[in-house]
C-alpha cells in the first residue's frame, strides 16, 4: 500500500508512514498500482511491426524465389506468426514471448539448413528473447 499522503511505498499494516509521518489509515491508502508495459517492451513492439511491414513486399519478391521455392511460404508464415507475437507482447502476454522464442529457433534452424546462418542472425531475436523473459514475471 502507499501513504496517502507523500506516495511512498509503506509496508501493510502499517499505522505511520516512514517516509513522511503521516497516519496510514489502511481504508484509505491505495493499493500497489498495476504496472503498465515497460518501454523497452514498447520499443521492440513498435520496431518489430514495422519489420513486418518491411518483410511483406519480400515475400513477393523474386529474391524470395530465388532462394527457395518454400521461401515465400516460410516468410509468410512467420510474418503472421510475428505479428501474432508482437501484438501479445504488447498486451504483456507470456504467451508471445514463448511463441516469439519458438519462431526464433524455428528460423535458425532454417538459416542454417539454407547455409545463410551467421552469428549475427542471433542478435535480434537474442535481445526481443532476453527483454522477454526479464519481464516474463510481469506479464499475464
């Protein structure tokens, strides 16, 4: 609970507010507020969708043929299931950091069966992955 006075975090039951002095009366100070979505969350959200946006046109490329007839599908696919992940992050569902982790594994296992894996691949989905699952404990 917090003091109604100041704001300060207090302990529940407690009867004085150790910040300010203030009397706590338990009726009537408020309860700890919901988080809302982290920015850094935020972030990879808004970027993530404007990846989506970019990868669509790919996938009707020619390059996209060139490099697979399965390609395109493939792409495809994981533009949706991108964008499924993107929205449940941005709803705080744990869900999508699963599923995003999933799809990630899922397209290195394809770079690397396509010879077009590097350690760089890893960096992205490595950092949307580590931001996931630090806010994991927050989400529904």
């Amino acid at each position: 609970m917090f003091c109604p006075a100041c704001g300060s975090r207090e302990e529940p039951g407690s009867n004085f507010c150790a910040n300010c002095g203030s009397r706590i009366d338990a009726a009537r100070s408020t309860p700890i507020p919901v988080r809302g979505r982290p920015g850094a969350i935020t972030t990879i959200c808004v970027i993530g969708f404007i990846a989506v946006v970019v990868i669509i046109p790919i996938i009707f490329s020619a390059a996209a043929s060139v490099a697979g007839p399965w390609i395109p599908a493939y792409l495809g696919l994981s533009a949706i299931v991108g964008i499924a992940c993107f929205v449940g992050l941005w709803r705080m569902k744990r869900w999508s950091v699963i599923a995003y982790t999933a799809l990630s594994a899922a397209t290195q296992i394809v770079l690397l069966a396509t010879g077009r894996w590097n350690i760089l691949s890893l960096l992205i989905p490595g950092v949307v992955i580590t931001v996931g699952f630090f806010y994991f404990k927050d989400m529904d």
